[in-house]
C-alpha cells in the first residue's frame, strides 16, 4: 500500500508545471526515470521533510484526479477531406442490427471461467441490446455507411435482423 500512495505522488509530480518542476523535463515525461533520481532531496523543501516520511510528501504535492473522464472518438471533421470519421471501437464492440438496435457481448466473458457456474457461462455465451440512450449515441459515432443494413453471406445474425413483432419495424405482407 505504502508503494501505491508513493507511487501516485510521484505520477502527480509529473504532472506539476514546468515552472516548478522537480526535473528537467526530458525527465518529467517518463515514469520510470523519475523513480530514479540521482537526489530524492530534489523532491522536497529544503530542510522541511525528511524523504521517509510519505504522508507528508502526500501532503506537499496536488491530489490526482480520481476519476478518468470518458471521451468518445468521434472525429467531426477530418484533416484530410473534412468529413466526418467513424470511431473504431464501435465497430469491433458492437453489431448493428437492420431494425436500429445495437447488440454486444457481455463483459469479462471469457475471464475466470472456472469461477462461474454452468448457468453464469451460459447467459455470458448470449449477447445484450443496448438501450435506446446507447443506440442513439453509438449511431451518432459512426457515419451512415455503417447505419444502413449490411448483407453478408451465411449471417449468424440474420434471425434478429427483423422484428416482426413490433409495428415499427414489422415488414408488409405481399398478396399475389
């Protein structure tokens, strides 16, 4: 626990400005020169902290953040052509289906199988619709190619492409 909390102060010591950095800065931006440092007295006030002494060292430097900020990789306009680009990770987490929704499959399927139960692995083998806030918001992440229906050959997901049941999406019958 000891290493986490220095650890972290240290990172946060990266992060100070270069006004009142501790190293030069070719040092600052990698972690593991930092951990070496020729003087450790270079971190603290002159003659007011003794370098054991981690709590106070806490104290001396600004808190990290505790939470990471989501950011969705939407580029709305390209450098290039100036169009807007589709952000890969939709694509490789996600399937859209014909009628609008999103399937994906549960998180942690394959970690530490031998934990869960006959059941569990089941219902983890069976993927999840996302709801409509998230099939919103992954349609706004990719560009229309990807949200008009796509036809490939031998499709496992050809039965949940139509949703006969729901009057929106339910196709029309034909009398000949």
């Amino acid at each position: 626990m000891l290493r986490t909390l220095f650890s972290g102060a240290l990172r946060s010591a990266c992060r100070l400005p270069a006004t009142i950095s501790v190293l030069p800065a070719t040092q600052r931006a990698c972690f593991s020169q930092l951990m070496v440092a020729q003087k450790p007295s270079n971190i603290l006030p002159a003659g007011s902290l003794t370098p054991t002494s981690t709590t106070q060292l806490l104290q001396l430097l600004p808190p990290a953040p505790a939470t990471t900020i989501s950011t969705r990789t939407v580029t709305k306009f390209s450098l290039i052509k100036g169009k807007r680009k589709t952000s890969k990770a939709v694509l490789k987490r996600f399937k859209r289906l014909d009628w609008g929704a999103w399937i994906r499959t549960h998180t942690g399927r394959h970690k530490k199988m031998f934990k869960k139960s006959s059941a569990l692995r089941r219902r983890l083998r069976q993927h999840v619709f996302t709801n409509a806030t998230q099939s919103w918001l992954l349609d706004k992440l990719v560009t229309n190619f990807w949200r008009r229906p796509k036809h490939y050959i031998d499709d496992p997901y050809a039965p949940y492409h139509k949703r006969p049941e729901y009057f929106a999406t339910k196709g029309k019958t034909f009398k000949v």
